[in-house]
C-alpha cells in the first residue's frame, strides 16, 4: 500500500447505470477508500452505485442539459477534464474510455492510467456511431461533427501522452493502444469479478422453488456497439426467450425493434414478453437470472465484458465474441462458444452475422459443458486477485518514477 497518499480516481462521467467500468470503481474504492472521485458530469438518480464517492465534477455540470446529454457537448470534454484541479492529489488515477486520461498533472504527482479502450467514437466504431445517429446525419450538423472529430482525435493523441503508465484491461485493448498511438505499456490488468458477492447469492438460491421456461440471457448495457439487436433477431427466429437485463440509449429503440419482429413473425398470437426486457434487478434477481438460463449471449465486441465470468461463475456458458477482452480468459467448447464475424460489421452482411450467432445458440444446446469447469475458471478473477495486481503495479510506478526503493 502507499500510507498517506493523497488518492484522486477520475471516470469519464457518473451519468449511467452500473455496468462493467463501475465495478472497477467500487473495487478501487474497497482498496484506497479516501480516495476521492473526479468526473465531468454526475446524475446521482441514475448512478446510486456512486453514492459512496465524494464526487467532483467539471463545469459542465452547470451547463444545462450536460449531464444528460453529454455526447452532444463533447467538444467541451478536453476542456472539463482540463479544469480539474487536481493539485492537492500525490496520486491520479484515470479510470477511462474517453477523455479523463486528459487531465492535467505535475511533475511530482503520478498519474496512472486504467485504459478500458480509446475512444470508441474516434478509432474502431467510428463508423458505426455515424450510422446509428440521426442527429448526425443532418447535413450541416455532419459537416461540423467531422471538424470536431478531427480536433477531438488530435486532442486524444496529446491527452495519451500525459499519464506517466498505462495499463490496458485486455490484450484486446492493447492491440488498439499500439494500432491507434504507437506506445508501450505496462502489463494487462484484466477487471475483477465480485465473487464473495455472487457465492453468498448463489448459496442463498433456493433452486428447486425456482421454474421457468428456457431462456436465454443478455446483461448488458444498451448501446449500438453491444449489438443487441443481434441478439433479438436470433431469438425471435429460433423461438428462444431472451431476457434483457440493462439500460441505455437503444432501450426504446430495441424494443420497438423486438416488438416488430414478433409481429411479423405471429401477427395475432406474438407474446411481446418473449423478449423481456427488465431495466434494473437486484443482485439476488442477477444471480437467479444467471442460474436458471440456458446460456448469457453477448453478441457485441466487448474491451472486456465481466459478465462473462459473472455467468461462468454460476456455471452458465457464453455465447461471446472472439475479439470480446473476455474470451482471452475463456476457452472455446469448454467455457464459451465463440463468434467470430469481424470487429467492423457490415450493414450488407448483416444476415451473415445473423446465421452465425442461430448457429452458435443451436451448437450450444447440443454441446455438454462441465459444470464444474465453469465457475472454476471464473474464481481466478475474483477482485482480490485484481486488487493485489492493481496494487503492486500502481507502487511499482510510483517508486520508479519518485526512484524510492
């Protein structure tokens, strides 16, 4: 540990439901809990999770509608991030996919930074982000979003430069490090999975008073790059329910779309409850939820994806994606199935990716997994194991660049 370190983690925004990054933050939190939590914008309603944090935020959180629609003031990111005065602070931690690593240091604190991928909507979806975007594909507004992004990418290669480390969550993510700005890293942390939590629910589940139908499973949150609606379309044409546990810009959207597809296909008999889709759950429901399905479906390229190893956890095989940060720690046939349609998906072969992900749901309803194999695999990531690796690295770095023994 480093006594008497004065500790700052900054996140990118606390505006969104718990999901993977969060985890990673109340982890951090078990292991320097005076730490304090520096972001652009915070919506306490829908980020309980950071009700623990002393939370400080740029000055963006004075700009109206900021906090609920940051991607439309994402010009202003650098500069928010920038504004922070992070003086009083020996330490920084950037927790980051976008542009907290941005913040400004001095020479005599270390700033560490947790990389969970560049940015999404400047590098590998950039594409993909265009086409799923009204607003964007006005003509005058695409005009000025393209001169933006170009400013916004020539900003994110200086902003790479000021941590003193970066530590990747994958291998995956560290390919894109070198692809996107040539640098050297330290070693892959890869992100803990809670396992004191799920084993206490899971002991407490009381499975015999539990039936259900077969279904499938999908926790995740709702945005375009997590291809959820993949997920949707597969189900609906193999008759398999598909719960969907999360929250998102593409709730409304998804929906409709899962709506319509049932229609289509029973235009007097659809059961819309087929695909369910259920916002938020407690703990205990997850754990149900990932003991009684018959597979957890993870259709997107995830920088990791913690769910996986949740699901394993509860001796639950993945459906997940090869380039996905998560299989690296899962063997194909054994703990996953894996997809492998390109990381660029394209519109015209949509159908193609469609076969692909049936083909893997009807593979996996034939293969046999050990059951006991699975939550086996998932118990190594538990988050002491990630709090002792983060840990080291992080006195590592401080000693090396302060030359303390």
């Amino acid at each position: 540990m480093l006594p008497n370190k004065k500790i700052a983690i900054v996140y990118d925004r606390v505006n969104t439901h718990y999901g993977g990054a969060e985890k990673v933050l109340l982890a951090l939190q078990q292991l320097y809990p005076q730490a304090d939590l520096f972001t652009s914008v915070y919506r306490p309603k829908k980020a309980p999770w950071a009700k623990n944090f002393r939370v400080y935020t740029s000055f963006l959180q004075k700009v109206p509608l900021a906090k609920y629609f940051h991607r439309y003031f994402v010009m202003l990111m650098p500069l928010a991030f920038e504004s922070l005065n992070l003086r009083d602070y020996q330490i920084v931690i950037s927790v980051t996919s976008a542009e907290a690593k941005g913040v400004i240091t001095r020479n005599d604190q270390l700033h560490f930074s947790y990389l969970l991928t560049p940015p999404r909507y400047l590098y590998h979806y950039q594409e993909n982000y265009w086409k799923k975007d009204k607003i964007l594909k006005l003509p005058i507004i695409n005009y000025f979003s393209k001169k933006i992004l170009n400013y916004l990418k020539k900003w994110d290669h200086l902003a790479i430069m000021r941590p003193d480390v970066i530590v990747p969550i994958s291998q995956s993510v560290s390919r894109r490090i070198h692809q996107y700005y040539h640098l050297d890293h330290y070693p892959v942390i890869y992100p803990p999975v809670d396992l004191d939590k799920f084993q206490k629910l899971i002991s407490k589940a009381d499975k015999n008073n539990y039936q259900v139908n077969p279904y499938y499973l999908l926790v995740s949150r709702l945005v375009p790059y997590k291809n959820i609606d993949l997920a949707i379309r597969a189900c609906v044409k193999l008759d398999k329910q598909l719960i969907i546990v999360g929250d998102g810009s593409d709730f409304r959207q998804l929906k409709k779309l899962s709506q319509k597809l049932l229609l289509a296909k029973y235009p007097k008999t659809a059961n819309f409850k087929q695909i369910l889709f259920l916002k938020e759950v407690s703990d205990q429901q997850l754990s149900q939820l990932y003991g009684h399905a018959q597979a957890l479906l993870m259709p997107g390229i995830d920088d990791f994806g913690i769910v996986a190893l949740e699901a394993n956890l509860h001796g639950l095989p993945v459906i997940i994606h090869q380039h996905s940060g998560a299989s690296e720690l899962l063997v194909d046939g054994q703990h996953a199935l894996f997809l492998n349609y390109p990381e660029i998906m394209k519109e015209e072969d949509s159908e193609q990716y469609l076969t692909e992900l049936c083909n893997k749901i009807e593979l996996l309803e034939k293969t046999n997994f050990d059951l006991e194999i699975l939550p086996k695999n998932a118990i190594k990531y538990d988050t002491s194991h990630f709090l002792r690796r983060f840990n080291r690295q992080l006195e590592t770095a401080y000693k090396r660049k302060f030359n303390e023994q």
